[in-house]
C-alpha cells in the first residue's frame, strides 16, 4: 500500500501523463488512497497556514493569531474536495462535453484528490520568508488537474480545459479587480 502512494505522488510530481491513462491507477482501492491523499494535504496545509498567520499578525501589528482547529481543517478539505468535483463533473460532462467525453463523478474526484500531491511541498513553508513556494506549489496542482482533466474528459486541446479548471479563480480575480476599480479609496 504504501508503495501504491509513493508511486502516485512521483508520477503526479512528474506530470506523467500515462499515469492518467492506466485504468489500474483509478481501480477500485484508488478511492482509499485518494482519501488518505486529501487528510495528509490538510494536515500539510497546516504549515504555510500558520507562516501565513504569523505574518498577517506581524505585518498588521495584531498578535498571535490562532488558526483553525484540525478538526475544522479536515472537514473544509473533505467538503471543498467535494464542491470542486462537483463543479469539474458538471461543466466538464454536463455543459461544455466533447464528443468523447465518458467519465464518472468517481473518476474526477479520484483524480482531484491525486492532483493535490504538489500542495504536500508546502510542507517546507515554515517561515513567511517562503510563503512564495506556496504560489509554485499551486500552479503545479493546477497543470496537474488540467493535465488529468484532458485525458478524462476527451478534449482535442488544452484551451478548453484550461478554462474549465481555472474558471472560478479566473472570476475570482475579476472580481477583486472590479472592487479595486470601483472604490474610492484616497491614499493621501
């Protein structure tokens, strides 16, 4: 079992794209380990969370800031592990399908899970000096998924999935560009 997970965390590491194509790899005791995969990375994400913490109380002159419990932690994780399969399963297999596309919500929230693997490198985050390594990181999980994304739901290009797997932040940032826009914030 624990060769089962080392061999998932290299080959996501490595962006292995047969990784995605082997069906043993989303068999049926893939589930268990796509479970473990999403406990560890919220206990990971435990560290650049408090390097995060420490510098917003520091920078802003407020203290020590307690973080979550890790009860709360798990539960966030297990129920966005969810909202975001939920979310590629419906926009990747109901609204925007190809031709090809055949795939189950169970496959797109083993392969969510997987894709997490680059997130475990936050584990060297332990000084907001290297808070940075948590953009890296990110960006790694998110060409993993849409890597994933592209073999499962059957797309010719990258363009579309790229869309599909960045729409929120995408909005996301829109959002907050147009908040910066519309407010009349004077900084003299």
């Amino acid at each position: 079992m624990l060769t089962e997970i080392f061999k998932i965390i290299i080959n996501i590491l490595r962006l292995d794209k047969n990784f995605f194509k082997e069906k043993k790899n989303f068999g049926q005791a893939s589930i268990y380990f796509a479970i473990l995969l999403i406990l560890i990375g919220a206990i990971i994400s435990i560290i650049p969370n408090s390097s995060f913490l420490v510098y917003m109380g520091s920078y802003f002159e407020l203290g020590i800031i307690k973080g979550p419990s890790l009860r709360a932690i798990i539960i966030t994780s297990l129920i966005m592990w969810f909202l975001k399969t939920t979310y590629l399963f419906f926009v990747g297999t109901i609204l925007f399908p190809s031709a090809k596309t055949n795939c189950s919500y169970r496959k797109i929230l083993i392969l969510v899970a997987y894709c997490q693997v680059p997130l475990f490198l936050n584990l060297i985050i332990i000084s907001p000096v290297l808070l940075f390594l948590a953009i890296i990181t990110y960006c790694w999980y998110n060409i993993s998924l849409i890597i994933g994304l592209k073999i499962f739901l059957n797309y010719d290009g990258y363009l579309k999935t790229i869309l599909i797997s960045l729409a929120p932040q995408i909005i996301f940032l829109l959002y907050i560009f147009s908040i910066f826009q519309t407010s009349n914030v004077s900084l003299s």
